[in-house]
C-alpha cells in the first residue's frame, strides 16, 4: 500500500537526525570497496605524476611547483569527477536494492533528513580521498626539493572537492532514475564520458571542426563543471588564462577580476541544483 507524500515543504527536518545520517553514510563509505579502489587509484596517481612531473633533473623552484600542478589538474579532471559519479550512483540505488533504505525510512526520520544525510556523508567520503591525494602530493613535493605553496595547492584540493561534490549531485540524480545499483553504475560512467568528452578534447575538436566562434567556445567552457573546475585552478597557480589561446584571452578580456568568481559560481551551481533536482525526486517517488 502507497502512502500519500507530504509537500515538499511540510517538512522540518531535524538537523541532528541528518548529522546522524551522514555518520552512517560516511562509515559505509569508508567500509566500500568502491570508495577505497578509487582513493587507492587518486592517491596512487597523484604520487605517480608528481614523480613523473618532477624527475631528478633539477626542476625546483615555482617551476616545479607549476608542473607538479598542471600534472593533479589533468588528474583531478579524470579520476575525480568519476568517483563522485559512481558513489553517488549506487547510493540509492544500492540502498534500494539491499533493502537497507527501505529499513532506514521504516524509523522515524524523514525522506529529507535521509536524503541529505546521505548527501553529506558521501561529501565528506570524498573530502578524505581527495586530501589523502594532494596530501601525498604536497608531501612528495617537498620531499624533492620544490618550493611549494601550500595555499595554492590547498585552493586547487579545494576545488577539486567542489568539482567532486557536483558531480556527487549528479550521480544521485541518476540513482534517484534507476532501480538497480548495477543501471546506475553504467549510466553514472555514460554521463561521466559525455562530460569528459564536453571538456577540453571534445571543445577543441569542435572548434576546429565548425570554427566555433571564441565567445561561444568559452561559454560552453564555463558551463561544464570539468572545464570550470580546470579554468579556475589554472588561473590559480598560473595567473593567467593565455595559455589557452583566444579563448583564455577572451575570458580575461571579458570578465577581468570576476573570472575566478564565474567559475565558483558555475562549481556551485553544478552542486545545487542537481543535488535538489535529486532531493525532489527521492522526496516525490512513491516506489522505494
């Protein structure tokens, strides 16, 4: 028997029980498989780079310190947003498939309280692994001699987790679509394509393909989270956009000081509204 919904605005969630419940996602995150392979591939990836990135050559200095960090952008652009995909990806669904969330709404908490709990428990899961990768990178780093900076470095980590936590949304967004953890899984890694090849290949192929003008190129640039994310850490330990070509130009051109706020803006954007789109789905459907 269906019970009726409440609107969606009828609740007031409590802000312990969902504390409660991220304790408990977090817990599970860190007893998964899933979440340590891709911890273990980030961090093992990251050491990896900043070894390749800085060969005994004597490479010190800022200049170690910009390829170390041109080597994690590429990285953070591959690894990380498909962890965020895929945990999120199997969270409902999975739960729904076990009968773990049919349990845990059996108890006294709220479709929103489960929701976010859930929610911030996977955000701190991916806070971890991505502090336990630029943690063995800055620490490499330093090992080799470079002059680090650990504000920069800590900037890039923290949009990383930003880039980590949108693409968190997203794939709960898909888990909210599919009944099974396994449809999620593969659809999380189609979207998680879709949005690799929307990044820089994919632009720069279409731009020299249909001689895409530089306004529009930067635009769809600045709406994919991948780019935002690789846009605003460049500018970070760079300073400057030119070195990707007219539109990095057009971009410093066109928005001046306010080009690092675009991109957290877009980062932003790209956590809530998927996030919320999921959130109303779990809240309305009738099936779980």
């Amino acid at each position: 028997m269906t019970t009726a919904t409440a609107p969606l605005w009828s609740e007031r969630p409590q802000v312990g029980t969902i504390v409660t419940i991220a304790r408990k996602e977090l817990r599970t995150a860190l007893h998964s498989r899933w979440f340590w392979l891709w911890t273990a591939a980030f961090v093992g990836l990251a050491a990896l780079l900043v070894t390749v990135a800085l060969p005994d050559t004597g490479i010190t200095g800022y200049a170690g310190f910009g390829r170390t960090s041109a080597s994690l952008v590429t990285l953070v652009q591959i690894i990380v947003p498909l962890m965020g995909l895929t945990l999120g990806a199997q969270s409902i669904a999975g739960q729904r498939e076990s009968g773990a969330l049919r349990f845990l709404l059996s108890h006294p908490v709220s479709r929103t309280e489960t929701f976010w709990g859930t929610f911030g428990g996977l955000a701190a899961a991916l806070a971890i692994a991505v502090a336990g990768g630029f943690g063995v990178a800055g620490l490499l780093t330093t090992m080799r001699g470079v002059q680090a900076q650990p504000a920069t470095l800590l900037w890039i980590a923290l949009l990383a987790w930003l880039l980590a936590v949108a693409m968190l949304g997203v794939g709960m967004l898909i888990s909210t679509f599919t009944s099974t953890s396994s449809a999620a899984l593969g659809t999380a890694i189609f979207f998680w394509l879709v949005f690799v090849f929307l990044g820089d290949l994919g632009l720069m192929g279409t731009s020299a393909a249909t001689q895409m003008p530089v306004n529009v190129l930067f635009l769809s640039a600045l709406a994919n989270p991948i780019e935002a994310f690789r846009l605003a850490a460049l500018a970070t330990f760079s300073g400057s956009l030119d070195v990707l070509g007219p539109a990095g130009s057009y971009a410093i051109d066109t928005l001046g000081d306010a080009l690092l706020p675009a991109f957290l803006i877009t980062l932003v954007l790209w956590i809530a509204v998927p996030a919320t789109l999921a959130w109303v789905r779990f809240r309305t459907r009738n099936d779980l």
